[in-house]
C-alpha cells in the first residue's frame, strides 16, 4: 500500500446523526486516524423506507464520498448496513467496509443466561437481518425485543434530556423494570446519546450495551491487517457533511457532548 493511501481519512456514513455515537468510539480507539463522516438528513429515517431504496441511497452517499478519497468505510447505521454492506464490499474491494448490528453477542456474554432487553426501531425490529441475530443467540439468553418509535427523532431534534424524553422512557421501559432484566442493548446508532437516561429509567444493575466499540475495534484490527493504520497516538481531524447543512452544527456538538 502507498504512504498516500495511508493518510487518507476513513469515512463513516449514517442515515442522520446517530452515527456521531460510533464516530466517538472510533476517535477514542483510533485518535490519530481522520475521519469524514457524512449523514443524509434529508432522506431520515432510512427505516420507513424499501430496502431497494435504503441500497440506493447508500451508495449515492458513499460514491459523493468518495470523491474526496477514503481507506476504509464506516456503515454506522444498522439499518443501511443490512441493506448494503454485502453491495458495499462488493463494489470496494481493495479497502475495509465495516457495519454495525445490535450487540446481543456482548450482552449475552456477560450475562449468560439472562433477560437482554434490545432496543431498536421497528424497522430494525421487523427485519429478517434482526431476527436471524436474535435466533443466534436465543439458547445463551432470553432475547426480548423491544421497538422504540419515536425515540430516534428526539436524537435528530437535539433533544438529549427533559421531561419529554424522560416521560417517553418512563412509559416505553416502565413494564420490564420489574422483570429481572440483566442487559438493555442499545440496537440504533442514536441510542447511545440517551444512555444516562435509559440507565436511570432501568435502575441499578442493569447493563446498557451498543455495537460502537466493537464497531471500532474491528475497523481498526482490519486497517492493521491492511498495512493501513497510522501509527500517530493523536492529532486526527473529523470532517463533517450532511444532506441538511444546518445539521452539522448538531453533529459536531454531539461528537463533543460530555455524556
């Protein structure tokens, strides 16, 4: 591989800004690495809409990226990984594609046997990508999905605490805080930047999981293996860009939030 190659960025793509929550974990496991991440606000949320389309999208938002030039690509959105990631590989062969999925395969581990509530939207719910993980895993815990309408947009709308969001937990997790639950996984990308209040609603205990690190940890093992992983302990840059300019400001601070 070419110094070149190595200096470029690596991009990260999500339907919106939820993917600011696997950009922390990538900065965090990979400070000297820069990164460009792009969201499609206009066309959020990618989960009303066919998976044809979701494809499309995806790879029109990829190639605009690729203009610039990239080592590797971050598909932090898992509804976009379930409809692209396998197209993806296929059209960039020569450098890592890396997607996310809820993190059952973490919460099961260090809770074996236990109740694992997944939290995920109700198309990631629906989904037969969903499904076939929940079957993985059905013999090592008991598997309790759990569709959250709504909670995505108060993540888009910046709105990360107050009597709204809280009353909107309270209602939606209320009925399983009394069931033992071990683990609540946090199955969409926005989740993560609700974690505190999702703890809170739970209570004491109760481990809150999300796929960002793992996310991260294999997109750096791959770079590596690739001969492409700065070797700097800090100094990388993020770019931002979205389909809605006005909601870079949000990215960025949400990139920065003390959560």
């Amino acid at each position: 591989m070419t110094a070149d190659k190595k200096e470029l960025p690596i991009a990260v793509f999500d339907s919106g800004v939820g993917g600011i929550s696997v950009l922390r974990e990538l900065v965090r496991v990979m400070p000297g690495e820069d990164f460009y991440f792009r969201g499609d606000s206009v066309h959020a949320p990618y989960g009303t809409r066919p998976a044809e389309e979701i494809l499309q999208l995806t790879k029109e938002n990829i190639a605009r990226m690729a203009g610039s030039g990239f080592k590797g690509i971050v598909i932090a959105c898992n509804t976009a990984t379930s409809a692209a990631i396998t197209p993806l590989r296929q059209i960039y062969t020569d450098i890592p594609v890396v997607g996310i999925e809820p993190a059952i395969k973490p919460a099961v581990e260090r809770c074996p046997g236990g109740k694992i509530l997944v939290m995920a939207t109700p198309m990631t719910v629906g989904g037969e990508k969903f499904l076939r993980l929940v079957h993985r895993f059905e013999d090592e815990g008991i598997i309790i999905p759990l569709a959250c309408p709504g909670l995505m947009e108060f993540v888009e709308a910046g709105t990360l605490s107050g009597p709204k969001l809280e009353a909107y937990l309270e209602e939606l997790l209320c009925p399983y805080r009394e069931e033992g639950i071990d683990a609540v996984v946090l199955g969409c990308t926005h989740y993560p930047f609700v974690r505190r209040q999702v703890a809170s609603v739970m209570g004491e205990g109760v481990l809150i999981v999300d796929g960002s690190e793992g996310t991260a940890r294999e997109m750096r093992r791959r770079l590596l293996g690739a001969g492409l992983l700065r070797d700097r302990a800090q100094g990388g840059t993020v770019r931002f860009e979205d389909s809605l300019p006005e909601k870079e400001t949000l990215c960025r601070f949400l990139l920065e939030a003390q959560l």
